[in-house]
C-alpha cells in the first residue's frame, strides 16, 4: 500500500504543482469565483418569484407581487451583466500576478468585453445588443480579461507606451502610459467583431459557442462530474487541497452553468443544466469534501479518546462545509483505511444525486445559495425544493455505511496499539 502511494504521490505533485503555477489559469478560477458574489445576489433575489410559483395566489402571493419588482431589478443588473464584471476581475487577477494591476486595465477588459458581445446585428447603427452580458458571454470574458493583459504587458515590455516625465502626477501619467495598449485592445476587438460578421455571420460570442459547443456539453455530464470528484478526492488524500486546483478546470463551466440556469428560470424558460457551483458545494460536497459529517459522528462516539478529542473539535467546522481538521487531524491524508471510503466513495453520492436532478425526482438548480451552509440548507435555497434537503441527508447517511465500516477497523488497530504501548510502558 505504501508503494502504491508514493508512486500516486510522485504521480499527481507534479501535475496539481504545474496547474497551481498556471498564471492564467489561476487566474479565471479567482476571476470566476470572485463574479459568483454578483451571482449569489442576484439569485437570492428571486426568491419572491419561487414563492409565489410555489403558492400560487392568495394575499402573500400579491403581497410578493408587489415588492418582486423591486428585487428583479436587481437580478437583472448583476446576473444579467455578469460577463462584464467577469472579464473586470479576471484581467486584474492576471494583471497582479504580471505586476501590472491597476483599475485602467481592468477597466480595459471591460471595454473589449463591450465591444466583442455589444455587436448588433439588427442593422441598426450604433445599438448595443446586451444578450452576451451575461452567462452566455463568460467564455468572451475569460478571453476579454486574458488577452487584455497579456497584450499590456507585451506593450509594457517591448517599451511602446508614452513615457512622461516623473514630475508629472502618476494618474496623468498611468493614462498616458495606457493609451496605446487600450488603443491596440480595443482595435483588435472591433476587428474580431468585424471577422465574425463578415466571416461567419454571426456575433462572436455566438461564433466561440459553436466552436466550443463540444467542450461545453461535456462538462454537464456525469462521466465529467465522476472524474472531477474522484480527482478532488484523490488529491486531498494526499494532502493536496483539491477544489483549489481541480477549480481552474471546472468552475468557469459550473458557474456559467449557475447563471443560465438563473437566468432561464427568472424568464419562466426551461432549467436544463445539473453541474453548476452550487450543486457542487451544497449537493456533492456537503459538509467538506467527501461528505465526511458521518465519519466526524463516528469520531466523537468513538472509545479512543484521541479521535474523540478531534472529533469533538471538527464538528462545528464540519456543519459548515469546513473539514480540513478531519482531513490532517484524524488524519484522512495517506491514512490506508481511509482510502476506499473517502476517494471512491463519493462517487455513488454523485451518481445517486445525479439521476436524481435529471430524473426530476428533485428541482433542477435555480439559484445560487451562499457557501459554507449547514447540510441541506444550501441545498434548498439552491433549488426551492425540499426534497433537496431529504437528498442531502441520504447522501449523508450513504456514505456513513462507507466509513463506518473502515473507521471501526481503524479503531480497532489504533485501541489494540495503545493498549499495546501501556503495557509496554508498564513492563518498563
């Protein structure tokens, strides 16, 4: 078994240390999670509108439909407009890690956000079509918030930006110094628009959906879901902190996921995708990767004082979706009778919650909750069904049968060890 880790271990370090030093990478997984708290507002705001779906008249129903006015306008402006505060923090998350950050350049992301998916093409001159704002031009930010950096610093340098002289103050002088690099961001994206006009006959970001169709479907499926879990839980074993680096892959697809969906049920349409971030954190990774609440129980209950004492002190933190002192104090990391249950185990979890959102036995993903929510709280306010909630704690009760077996077999090993240095010590 230890031969077997150390291989895994000299197998995966390599590849989570060349992901986590993907500057770019890194950089739209901190963009993206940091739009979500724009996302979380705006589907916290339609809360008034699931209510009066769900009671259906009467005089809290026209209570609610006189306020909801007031909280779809807000809705509106952050999910509705998400790609452009999307592409703001991806270029100054990059532009930091470049040394170069400044509000100009993020700023700059936006502009070219604007100009690649604010083409029109009713033919009326100089309208904006605001269709691309939102979740279906994230993938356009990604690119907006990127490729404006990277043009800046290559601009930055080679030496082609205006240089003042120090006494001049240092914003005059930050404009200055910007103006050729927003000239050139900003020249190669109206000639991008211009192309995919001409060239295809459709806006960009309709033009980059076709093209990243395939790539795009894949992810909403459960072979995708099945390797991100087993990845996320295969690095944490080896101490490895798996949804921040297993993140620069997924998230940019599960939060443009989220926004759809919000989207689609604020405009009354159909609800369609299943792997969005609230899925992943309030449904497959309740109370800490590996849905370890169960396992946190069996701890506090056990008759080794040790995992007693570490149990006691996680249960809190596990309530919450924190349970990194279950991971490094029980431990679970490199520990063999861990194993089975904490990295294969999650997969029938996902499995069972997978046909169950695409059965329609539970309510498809509507909203985006807060994170670190107690079991099945996130999970409601996610989907406004309370079967949601009764799925939570089947999950859980899943996978209590999955550790408890190989807790009790640790147990044991670890009682019959201190029992055999007590007599040891005794004898000595």
């Amino acid at each position: 078994m230890a031969n077997a880790q150390d291989k895994l271990m000299k197998a995966l370090v390599p590849v989570a240390t060349w992901v986590e030093k993907r500057k770019h990478l890194q950089a739209v997984k901190d963009g993206m999670i940091g739009a979500t708290a724009f996302i979380i507002v705006g589907s916290m705001c339609l809360i008034p509108m699931a209510l009066m779906n769900i009671i259906g008249s009467g005089p809290v129903y026209d209570f609610l439909g006189r306020i909801n006015p007031f909280f779809l306008k807000i809705a509106g402006f952050t999910n509705d407009f998400i790609g452009l505060y999307a592409a703001y923090l991806i270029a100054r998350s990059l532009a930091k890690r470049d040394e170069i950050d400044g509000p100009i350049i993020g700023i700059n992301a936006v502009v070219v956000q604007l100009i690649l998916t604010g083409f029109s093409l009713d033919g009326v001159d100089g309208a904006v079509a605001t269709a691309y704002f939102g979740s279906q031009g994230l993938f356009v930010s990604i690119i907006s918030g990127l490729v404006t950096v990277d043009i800046t610093q290559l601009f930055i340098t080679r030496g082609w930006v205006i240089k003042l002289p120090e006494s001049v103050p240092e914003m005059v002088a930050n404009s200055f110094s910007a103006l050729i690099p927003v000239a050139a961001t900003c020249g190669i994206a109206s000639l991008i628009t211009v192309v995919s006009q001409s060239a295809a006959g459709q806006v960009f970001p309709a033009l980059l959906q076709t093209l990243l169709a395939p790539a795009i479907t894949s992810m909403d499926t459960l072979p995708a879901l099945l390797i991100v879990i087993f990845l996320t839980q295969l690095l944490w074993f080896f101490g490895l902190h798996g949804p921040s680096i297993t993140q620069a892959v997924w998230a940019p697809f599960a939060i443009a996921y989220a926004t759809e969906n919000v989207a689609a049920y604020a405009a009354g349409e159909a609800v369609t995708h299943v792997f969005t971030y609230g899925f992943y954190y309030n449904i497959l990774q309740v109370t800490g990767s590996g849905l370890t609440l169960a396992l946190v129980v069996f701890m506090m209950l056990s008759k080794c004082e040790t995992y007693k004492a570490v149990g006691r002190a996680a249960i809190v933190p596990s309530l919450f979706g924190i349970n990194e002192p279950v991971i490094f104090g029980l431990p679970i990391m490199l520990n063999p009778f861990m194993f089975v249950p904490f990295v294969l185990g999650p997969l029938v979890p996902t499995v069972i919650a997978w046909f169950a959102f695409t059965s329609g036995l539970v309510g498809m993903p509507v909203a985006v909750p807060p994170g670190f929510m107690p079991p099945g709280v996130g999970a409601f306010l996610m989907t406004y069904d309370w079967k949601a909630v009764v799925l939570v704690f089947v999950l859980l009760g899943v996978m209590a049968v999955f550790y408890y077996p190989f807790f009790k077999a640790m147990e044991r090993e670890t009682l019959a060890r201190e029992k055999q240095q007590e007599t040891e010590a005794h004898e000595a």
